[in-house]
C-alpha cells in the first residue's frame, strides 16, 4: 500500500500544462436604497458581464495582476475598482451606485497587501474546504503554518510558539467564542466552533498582534462568516459525517441568512488505534448567521450555535508494543466498565453595526455562552508488562511471552460543570484620509458551578501504591502493613465561582508615505480588571495595562519587500481552568501571566519560473513572568494555580508560498523554537510545548491531461516534545521526550462540475453549480505517532515504565461534495 501511495503521488506530480490563472469578483449591484439594479455592467479591458434581475453579476478576471473593473448603470455614476487578486481567490464587491455625489475616482484593493502589514496570514476558505485531515477544518490547515504545532489529528487545539492551547483568541466576526472546559482528550472533541460552509474571510497572527485583540498571550485567529448573495446549498458526505448549509437573500437585499449543520463519527479514526473498544462518538451541531439591513446606516447581525456531543466508550483489550528490536516489551490491559461524557454549549450574539457616514464605524454586540458538561467513568484496568515474542514461526508471535510486570488501575470520576458566560461589548472607529483611531470597552461575566470528584486506586502484584507525598515503610510480608490504604490520586472539590471583568483598548494607525517609502505604524493599549468572587473564597480585584505597537516599512526598491517590527506588554488574566489547581481547588488571587514580545518581520514577494511568490520570515522572542505552570494530559491542562515560574520563548519562521504547480496555491514552512521554565528558581527547564522543529508543507496538484482531476498533500513534521510526568512527580526528573510526530494526508478529487466544466442542458448535472467525488488516505506512511504517555508502575520492583500512547494509524475516507 505504500508503494502504490508514492506512485499515486508521483504520477499527480508530474504536470507540464498550464491551468487558467484565474480569480472571481462577485457580488450585487444596488442603488442608494439598496434596491438591486439588473442590467448593470461589469466590465474589465478582456471581457465583462450584467447583472441579473435580482442585480447579481459574477466576473472572472486574471489573477495576479493589475485589473481595472469598471461599474456602470444608466443614470447613475460610475463605479472603478483596481483589484490584484490571487489565483483561485473569490472577492465579493456589492457597489453602492450613486445619482447626486460624485463617486470615489479609484479604490485599490490588492489581494496579498491587505494584511500582510499588520502580521497576518490569510487563508483561503477553499483550500480549507479541500485540504485533507482527520479533523478537517481552520484548524487543520493551520497546523501546516510555521509556529503552530499539534501532535494530535483527532484534536482542533494548537499550540504557537511554546504557548498552550488556553492562550489562543478565536473571534468570528469579532464575536470571541469559547471551548468546552473538560474535555481531557482528542477523541472527545468531536467539533471545532468554525463551521467552514459559513467562512469568507480567514485570518491568523502568530504574535506581535494589535491592541484590538483580546487577552491572551500567543495567537489569535479572527473568522469572518459571510453575508450570502444568493441562494444556495452545498453538502458534503464522507465516512466520517456530514456537512450541509443552505443560505439565502431576499428580493430587496435587506435580509441575509446562512445555516450550517454538521454530524461527525469518529468510529473509523479510533477503531483503528490500539484499544479495542465498544465506542460511539457522536458529535452534532447547528450553527447560523442572520443579517438585516435596517436602513441604509445600520446592520443587525446574529450568530447562533448549538452543539451537542455524546461519547459512549467501553474499553475491552489494548495492546501497545514499545521499546527496541534488542528488547521489544508490550503492555497488554484487558478492561471492565466504560466512560459517558457529554458536552451541550449554546451560543448567541446580536451585533449591530451602525455607519453614520463614511467616516465612522459603530459596533455594538451582546453574546451569551452557556455550557453544561458530564464527565463519568468507572473503568477497571487489569495489565501486564513483558517480553513481546519475535520468533516469526511461532504461533505466539507478537504475544507477551514473558511478564515483568503485573497490576490493576481503577479510575472513577462524576465531574460535572455548568458555565455561563455573558459579554456586552462596544467597538468603534473613525478614519479620514490616512489616519484611523479605534476603540471599545467590554463588559464580561462569567459564573461557574463546578463539582470534581475523581480518584485512582493503583494495585501492582498485591501491593497497593500510595501517592509519594508522605513516608511509609511497606516491607510485607515480613512486616505487617500497618499504614492506612488511599487512593494514589484523589480529588474532590465543589466550586462556585463568579468573575466580573472589564476590558478596554485604544489604538491608532497611520499609513502614509516618506520620500516614496510606504509606512504603516499602529499603536495602542489595553487594560483589563477583574474580581473573582464565590462561595468561600475572598473576593479578589486586580489590574493589567498592556500596550503594544507595530510598524511596517515597504522601501521603494526594484525588490517587493516589506519589513515589520512588532511588541509589547501582553497579558492573560487567569480563566477558570487557570484558577483551579490540580487539586481542584479555586485559587483567586492568582495573577495574569505576563509576557513581553518582540517580532521581526521580513516580506519579499518574487516572481520565479514567472510565477508568483512569497517569502514571509519572522523572528521572534518572548519573555514571561508570573509564569502559571502546568502539565498536559492529551488536550487536558492542568494547573498548578501558583505564579511561581518564568520562561522565554525564542523562534524563527519561514513560510514560501505560491505557484509550485501553475494555477494553484501550495507553501512550505520552517519553524525553529526553544522554549525553556523556571520553576521555583530551580533553573530551566523544557516547557511541555518545546517544539524543537516544525517543518510544514501543503501542496496542490492536478494532472495536466486531466485537468479536473486534483490533489491535495498535507505533510507535518515535528520533532518530539517531553513525554509528561506522572502524578505527584517531579517535573525536573522527568524530561524524556516522545518520538517524533510525522504525518501525511493525501486527498484526490475528481471535479464532475464546476466553473471550468459545464454538463450538457438536458444533463441531470445541471441542477448542481459544483460536484465532485474523491478519496482521502490519513497518515498514508503508517507512522506511530504518540500523543503522551502512560506510567506503569510496579511495587516489587520500584519501576515505572513509559508507555506511549499511539494515535491513529492509515485511514480511508470517501468524500463527496456538491453546491447547488
């Protein structure tokens, strides 16, 4: 099978025609009342279009370069737009056709300076529709991006640049969203909250972002979901669930609804890993985006979400082989009991966006966020560790020949947690000619009802393993054991906890231009004051103020180049999961961590075998204090909820994207990290996220002869982060590191319809705008990748073994896709 995966691949690589290089304007053309205009022309110096009767056009122009649209209607002024769009990219432009004011002579929109001064990568919502993963979606793609590493498929948490998964922003239309609280593993997760039928608008900063932006200390990834301009619905099937969305306008174009639901089943990813399980992972949800025009100054939007997953898991048997070809051991474990967890979450905003004139921008939003979440298990583990038999004629081969090491675990837990978290948030802006000030304030509240009652008894060939946190002597049979039996880990905590926070920023920005040498500079601060306050605790307030700056710099060179420098005061006052500790205890007076950034930023666009090209590279570096420490289990963190560390943070990335295959998009990325703890002034230390090297790559392809036919690679490299430790135990003595994360996902499609391939008038086919039908191969290679370990610990012989946890091996998947 991996002989026929590599000549596949070979085959859709070698490519020597040319595709159309190609981009589409779309949109609808309306008068000042915002009534849809049909007939209006659209036109550009190699072709054009009108517009229907419901006044919507859709225009195909050349990608890549400079392109004068130009948008009349009799009676009215005429509209130019000088667009530089990138192959494949979709802009929608809904002019507004004027009688009595002189329109603006020009408005230049460029495709890749749109962003790229600010530090921020955009993503095509397309190419995140198409490209292949096991948890397909934003997150996916993001994890090819230099600085964001993940060394879980079945998870949508990432970590940038030494962070954890707690410290990234996740905004859709500037309407922060939230995770459930307990989940502890991949396979649990189900959903990400971006539904990718709804996005328009993709955009992502590893660091160094604007005062804007919330509070947290490493990414933030801002979606914006689109206003539709006609009806539709598209649907995609696999193995592994369903998407469908519908959307739709109204004749007068005041009223705008998109819907997206989705189901996912994991059973094909999971059923393939080591465990042997009864398992029915269920994951559901429906999400929408409502906009009405009002009047021609004021928009009102809403977003609504609802989520429910179910997931049902009864281990049976596992086997894991691990060690070397010297000494191969497996750890066997026959199971009883099983685990029900359950998480709900119900998500509503209202935004209202009111324009007065051309100058001001006003924005007023009020969200709620409600979560319930059941975590129950009772599950009864019997194992043992030994030699794996390699003699390959023998019956027993790949059997426990010989045990070392025999035992029995018993988890219990009846966690239960109810949030509500509800915000009421003002934004602003005002711009004339080169200079844009912003502003808001933001009220949030969040009250948490939060019961932790989990426990594990340990039991190693009759002895009872205690927790290492006090002295004993057990030296049975020769001595009776006369110290009392506990469990090796037991937490029982009930918590109800409000916290009340205020935040505001004001930030400046100013694009103008010295001796022909554009500048971009933007400064601003934040400040944010919380109080934590709950049944037993002392009512706690404290204060923050981070401000922060950049400046871009694009020289008038013969070379397309752009520098950026970017920094500041970045503070993450604590959530709940930061408050409560490992213990389960709510501690209010923990402080915000704090971090101090520094990122230097390099732009160089080229053109190479006369495609377009771009070389992004960033350094960075980045020092925190009041450092929260913590430990990782799967997606779980768990904290310590003391202040009693600091770290630093150090990387370069390097990011090459563009035109490797004519007509299509594709990048390889670099990243290089170091990120080192001090924890109790003991000396540094790895952080649990020092992810040493990250090498990155997505690549688009089609075969020349068969234009229609395409694939999508997805290739992640990274080198092993440390492996955790055990309960209790000292994280200075356990810095081994797990093995290094390696995988590749190949997805082909063939197009049945689309822009380039019309069917026949009489065809059933002509009902669908586009159809195709395809195969993915998860991890094509087979590689083992692990997520953490699992300590097996022995009484009589005072081991403790590491055993890796091994996540999904090669996986087939189907896909068909369909808009209407």
């Amino acid at each position: 099978m991996k002989t026929q995966a590599y000549l596949l691949y070979l085959l859709l690589f070698i490519n020597f025609g040319l595709c159309a290089q190609q981009a589409t304007l779309n949109g609808v053309i309306l008068d000042e009342n915002k009534i849809p205009l049909p007939g209006a022309s659209i036109t550009y110096a190699g072709g054009g279009t009108q517009s229907n009767k419901n006044g919507v056009y859709e225009l195909r122009i050349p990608a890549n370069q400079t392109v004068k649209v130009n948008i009349s209607y009799v009676g009215f002024k005429n509209i130019t737009v000088t667009l530089n769009l990138k192959v494949n990219q979709v802009y929608e432009l809904n002019p507004v056709l004027k009688t009595d004011v002189e329109q603006i002579a020009e408005v230049v929109i460029s495709g890749r300076e749109q962003k790229v001064v600010e530090g921020i990568t955009t993503l095509d919502p397309e190419t995140i529709r198409n490209t292949p993963s096991a948890n397909p979606g934003v997150e996916g793609l993001l994890k090819s991006l230099p600085g964001v590493s993940s060394n879980n498929e079945l998870s949508t948490q990432y970590a940038v640049r030494g962070g954890n998964y707690d410290e990234n922003l996740v905004y859709v239309n500037e309407i922060e969203v939230y995770r459930p609280f307990l989940i502890r593993s991949g396979q649990q997760e189900g959903l990400s909250f971006v539904n990718t039928d709804l996005v328009s608008n993709v955009d992502f900063s590893a660091g160094g972002f604007q005062a804007k932006y919330g509070d947290k200390l490493s990414s933030v990834l801002d979606i914006t979901y689109r206003r539709p301009t006609r009806i539709g619905a598209s649907a995609d099937l696999s193995l592994l669930g369903a998407r469908v969305s519908a959307e739709g306008i109204t004749k007068d174009k005041k009223l705008a609804a998109i819907l997206g639901a989705r189901y996912r089943d994991n059973s094909l990813l999971v059923n393939a890993k080591d465990t042997e399980t009864n398992f029915r992972p269920r994951f559901a949800d429906i999400q929408t985006y409502i906009s009405y025009n009002l009047s021609n100054t004021f928009e009102l939007g809403f977003l609504g979400n609802i989520s429910i997953n179910k997931y049902d898991y009864q281990p049976l048997t596992q086997q894991t082989n691990f060690g070397t070809l010297q000494n191969p051991l497996a750890l066997v474990v026959f199971y009883e009991g099983q685990e029900k967890d359950k998480y709900e979450t119900y998500f509503g905003a209202f935004k209202g966006t009111y324009k007065p004139n051309e100058n001001l921008l006003l924005k007023f939003i009020a969200s709620g966020y409600h979560t319930q979440e059941q975590e129950y298990y009772d599950i009864f583990a019997l194992y043992r560790l030994g030699v794996v038999n390699t003699d390959i004629g023998s019956d027993e081969v790949g059997d426990v020949v010989l045990t070392g090491t025999a035992g029995s675990q018993l988890t219990h837990a009846r966690n239960d947690l109810d949030a509500l978290i509800f915000n009421l948030q003002h934004r602003g802006s005002f711009s004339r000619d080169e200079h844009q000030i912003e502003w808001g304030i933001k009220y949030t509240s969040e009250d948490i009802r939060d019961r932790v009652q989990e426990y594990e008894i340990i039991d190693s060939a009759g002895f009872s393993i205690r927790p290492p946190i006090e002295d004993f002597v057990n030296d049975q049979p020769y001595n009776p054991y006369t110290s009392p039996i506990v469990p090796f880990a037991n937490v029982r905590a009930t918590n109800d906890v409000q916290i009340d926070r205020i935040s505001t920023f004001g930030q400046y920005s100013l694009r103008t231009a010295i001796n022909n040498t554009d500048v971009w500079i933007n400064a601003g601060v934040r400040s944010q004051t919380w109080t934590v306050s709950g049944a037993g605790l002392q009512s706690t307030t404290q204060t923050v103020v981070s401000p922060r700056a950049q400046l871009a710099i694009k020289p008038d060179w013969k070379r397309d180049m752009i520098f950026r420098v970017s920094g500041g005061y970045y503070h993450q006052p604590p959530f709940y999961r930061e408050l409560r500790d490992s213990l389960g205890v709510v501690r209010p007076e923990v402080k915000a961590q704090e971090s101090i950034h520094l990122v230097l930023g390099h732009d160089y666009s080229f053109k190479l075998w006369d495609r377009p090209f771009t070389l992004t590279s960033e350094f960075y570096y980045k020092t925190l204090n009041d450092v929260n420490p913590y430990t990782i289990e799967n997606v779980r963190i768990r904290y310590r909820a003391r202040n009693n560390a600091e770290a630093y943070a150090t990387g370069l990335d390097l990011r090459l994207n563009g035109e490797f295959i004519p007509g299509t998009e594709s990048w390889v990325s670099l990243g290089v990290l170091k990120t080192e703890e001090n924890i109790d002034n003991r000396g540094y230390i790895s952080r649990p996220t020092d992810q040493r090297l990250k090498i990155g790559a997505l690549f688009q392809d089609y075969v020349p002869t068969i234009p229609n036919l395409k694939m999508y690679l997805n290739l992640v490299y990274q080198t092993g982060v440390p492996g955790g430790s055990p309960s209790y135990a000292d994280p200075y003595n356990f810095q081994t590191r797990l093995r290094d994360y390696r995988r590749a996902d190949l997805g082909i499609s063939y197009i049945l319809v689309g822009p380039e391939k019309q069917p026949k008038a009489d065809s059933f086919l002509r009902h669908f705008r586009s159809l195709n039908l395809g195969f993915e191969i998860f991890n094509i290679f087979d590689n083992r990748n692990s997520i953490t370990n699992t300590f097996v610990r022995d009484a009589s012989s005072k081991q403790q073994f590491a055993i890796p946890n091994i996540l999904t091996p090669r996986v087939f998947n189907i896909r068909l896709g369909m808009r209407f």
